[in-house]
C-alpha cells in the first residue's frame, strides 16, 4: 500500500499526534516502551557514576604521587585487616606498615661503618647509670663509674656546669653520653633525656647524684640482690658514720642485707609495725634511686616538668612499685654507699645565713621578699634561694597531687587506709587552717 491510499482510508478526526498517544497502543506495546525507556535512565545513570569515580581516582591518585605514595585503584584486603583499629600503631605512624615501626631505643653508640663479626656478637649493656655531675666532682665520679661494669651498664653524664672537655682523659670517657645544660638539676635531664621508651631496653636505671662514696658497693651484687628480693625501686644503705642523713629510714642496718621499713616510737613522725607509708616504709630518698624498667616508666609520668627539683616526687614513688610498696620498695644495706652532702646545685651550704628552718618559716611569713633587699642585705645565700626554690615546689607539687586526685573520679587510691581522709579533703583544711591564721 502506498502513502496516498493510507492517507485516504485515516478518520477525518485523527491528528498526528494520536500517533503517539500510548493511550491507542496496545497493552504489549505500552510494556516495551516503558521498560526501554527504564534501561535507558539505568544505564545513564550507572555511565555518570563510572565518569565520576575515574575523575576521583585520578585526582587522588595525582594528590597521593605527591607524597610518593603508590596507588591502585584495585588494591586488595588482606584477611583479617578489615578492622583497622585492631592493628596496634603508635600515635602518628598510622601511614606506615607495622613491621617497620620501632616504639623504642636505646643510648648504645653505634659505629660509622664496618660492623665487625666480634662487635655484633658483644651483648648490649643491660642497664644505665645517669648522674648529674660537675668538673669538681671529677675524681670522685670517676670513682663511681669504675664501680659500673662496662659490658652491663650505659654510663649518661648530665653536666650541669657546662665542662664537657675536661673528662675526656678519663678511660671511660669515650664511651659515656654526655649531656649538657647550664645550671640544671638531675631530674630536668631525667625528664627530657630519659624518656621510658629511650631507656626501654634497660632492666635498671641508677640515677644517681656526685657525691657518693662507694668503697663498700659493688654493683653486680647490687643487682642480684634487687632481683632475688623483688625489689622495683631501691636504694643503697647509707654508712651512718661517714653520711649525711635527712632520714632514718636510709640509714644501713647491720642486721639485714634488705629493710623495708623502720620503727620509731618517739619523737615526731613515729613509725610503727602498722605504718604503711612513707617516710616509714615504701620509700627511698632521691639522692641515689634505682629503678627498674617498669618502674621508672611510671616514675618518669610523674616527674613534673616544670618542677625541676622533684620535691615531693619521693614520698609518691610507691605509687610506681609495681604492687604493695611495703614490699617492692626498699634499702639495701649489704651494698652501701657514703652520701657526703657535697654542695652542688640545691646542696645546703654550711656558709649560709639561713638554715632550712628558718628559710621554711620565712616561706610561710609572707611580709618578707627577698627580691625587694638589696644584694648586701639579702639573708639569702644563692643556695639558700634555692632550697627555698625547692620548698615552692613541694607546695606546688602537693597541690597538683591533691587536685589530680579529687578531679580522677576513677582512680582508686590503693594506700588510702579505713578512716583517712582523701587527698583532696586535706587539701581543704589546710585551707581552711591558713585563713584562720591569717
């Protein structure tokens, strides 16, 4: 049939437009038109996503070439890495593959080049010895390092007045770490020179001051008593009769390689069977502590950084003993030391106007300032400032100890006896007492 006689056989009424009413088609007809134009929209739909992940991954894999990372597109997860906070990373190597992360070190010295077969075989130093020293404690501490095993022991000197040079004819000089800084105490080089993850790789850590005699103390012993006795902090005995005493507790008993607390019935601050805390039991003074690794970590937290004295830091210690600090903490008297109260930075000068008395009673007295005199009329001695630096910071010291303990609602003190009152109660008291004195 052609187009004239279709043409003819077409209602009067029919539009062309009726041609594409879907009303005139045929169920069947109507089907297939929508399901075309279904299939089409999907696969519109489905070649925009694909245009628009192609551009994503090109820009990022341009960003990521810029920090030399190599990307694909169709990397794979290996089994059992879906969770990623499962895998242990220490807090900014999360862009580096576990196995090349290394969470600690050590103050071992290492050659330039050519590791020899005989090198590699030597056994590192299992432990550290760090004092503060100054030029003129020279010969004594020479005395002490040569107490310290070479093949057991890091020796770290922190020298406090400056003189590196003049050790360098000591044998053991080459193979000590020296660290300088200019009028600074053994606990601020402590607290950013012997990080616990620094220092990980040793079992003990003797932080030490100069001015110690050692004739009576062999370290190997030492060490082998530590850890038959379960010691975590400890400290030699001290020879009464030759040592500078602040508290009983050091002093060297005759009667026992080991003491771990003392008795005292008379006079202040008694100490009897049932004391269970410092100055009584659980505690060593700060001249000559040794520490163990897990210790020290905790020791190290607690180490306030700006107070650079440390005071009041010894009467918490046997909060990082590992346990019962009645039993973990303690002195030991077969090994003994001579403390000989030699001034150096923060030691007492004998020459002073001021004793400590009565620098602790100007503390408190606030009409005077010693800052306002003159230089010729100041009751201060440098030292004497200070032990009275010091004392500032054992107040500041208790007041960050009881403040922490009142805001940690979790934290449980172990050594908090039935009846006492928590830190922080104290705190208000004495608060309370000042203004009433005022």
């Amino acid at each position: 049939m052609d187009l004239k006689s279709w043409l003819q056989k077409v209602p009067g009424n029919f539009s062309f437009r009726h041609f594409f009413d879907a009303s005139l088609l045929s169920e069947g007809t109507r089907r297939k038109i929508y399901w075309n134009k279904a299939i089409s929209v999907a696969v519109l739909t489905l070649l925009g996503l694909f245009l628009c992940s192609v551009v994503i991954s090109e820009n990022y894999a341009e960003t990521a070439s810029r920090w030399g990372v190599s990307y694909s597109l169709h990397s794979t997860i290996e089994k059992g890495c879906e969770d990623q906070t499962q895998r242990h990373h220490p807090y900014g190597s999360e862009p580096l593959p576990r196995g090349i992360v290394q969470e600690t070190s050590n103050l071992e010295m290492r050659p330039l080049w050519g590791v020899s077969k005989v090198q590699s075989k030597i056994k590192s130093p299992q432990n550290l010895l760090a004092i503060a020293v100054g030029i003129k404690q020279k010969e004594n501490v020479n005395k002490i390092v040569q107490k310290f095993p070479s093949n057991n022991f890091t020796v770290m000197l922190f020298h406090y007045d400056g003189v590196v040079d003049k050790w360098s004819d000591l044998k053991w000089n080459a193979r000590a770490i020296h660290v300088s800084a200019i009028n600074q105490t053994k606990w601020w080089f402590a607290k950013r020179f012997l990080h616990p993850d620094i220092v990980a790789g040793y079992n003990y850590i003797f932080l030490w001051d100069e001015d110690l005699g050692v004739e009576n103390f062999h370290a190997g012993r030492y060490l082998a008593i530590m850890e038959d006795e379960g010691l975590e902090i400890s400290q030699p005995g001290l020879d009464i009769s030759k040592s500078e005493i602040h508290h009983r507790i050091t002093v060297r008993s005759h009667r026992s390689r080991v003491h771990r607390r003392i008795y005292k019935l008379r006079g202040h601050g008694r100490c009897y069977e049932n004391s269970t805390g410092p100055p009584c039991t659980g505690w060593v003074e700060m001249m000559a502590p040794v520490f163990s690794r897990d210790a020290w970590r905790c020791a190290w937290y607690m180490i306030q950084n700006d107070l650079v004295h440390a005071w009041g830091v010894d009467m918490k210690l046997g909060y990082c003993a590992q346990g019962d600090r009645t039993r973990k903490v303690g002195v030991i008297d077969s090994e003994y030391i001579v403390h000989q109260g030699i001034p150096s930075l923060g030691g007492m000068d004998k020459k002073a106007i001021l004793g400590i008395n009565d620098i602790a009673n100007l503390h408190f007295n606030s009409t005077v300032n010693s800052s306002s005199l003159a230089p010729s009329e100041s009751p201060f001695s440098e030292r004497a400032e200070i032990r009275l630096q010091s004392y500032n910071e054992l107040d500041i010291f208790k007041r960050r100890w009881a403040q922490a303990t009142s805001q940690d609602k979790c934290w449980i003190d172990p050594y908090l006896q039935p009846g006492t009152k928590p830190a922080s109660d104290l705190k208000s008291q004495t608060k309370g007492k000042l203004r009433k004195k005022k």
